[in-house]
C-alpha cells in the first residue's frame, strides 16, 4: 500500500508540475498536509468518542495502577 502511495505522489508531482510549474509540487505539500490534518483531527473525534463510551459503559483503562 506504502508503494502505490508513493508512486502516486510522484505522478502527481510530475502531472502538477507539467501543468503549474515549480508550484505544482508546493500544491501536492499543502493537499499531503490537508489530509494528514484532516485524519488528525478524525482520529482524535474517534478517540474523544470512544472515551466517552467507555464513560457511560463503566470501562475504565487506568494504566497508573500501583
């Protein structure tokens, strides 16, 4: 998966920058970064909800039992 992620980053380099120029990979930075934030900030909501359930459900995971 790693490797079809990364060929596909560099044809999307080579596509944007044949057609914007020197700011075509500057493009693909910025969208790479949009998307590492989005799933951040995904996963975060899935772990806040999560928590929350294991709240209402009585599950607790203390890991500084003694």
């Amino acid at each position: 998966m790693m490797l079809w992620g990364t060929l596909l980053a560099i044809g999307l380099i080579v596509v944007l920058s044949i057609l914007f120029g020197p700011y075509g990979a500057f493009i693909v930075i910025v969208l790479l970064f949009g998307f590492v934030f989005s799933n951040y900030y995904s996963n975060k909501r899935i772990e806040h909800d999560l928590r929350q359930i294991k709240q209402k459900l009585g599950v607790t995971n203390d890991t500084t039992q003694e």
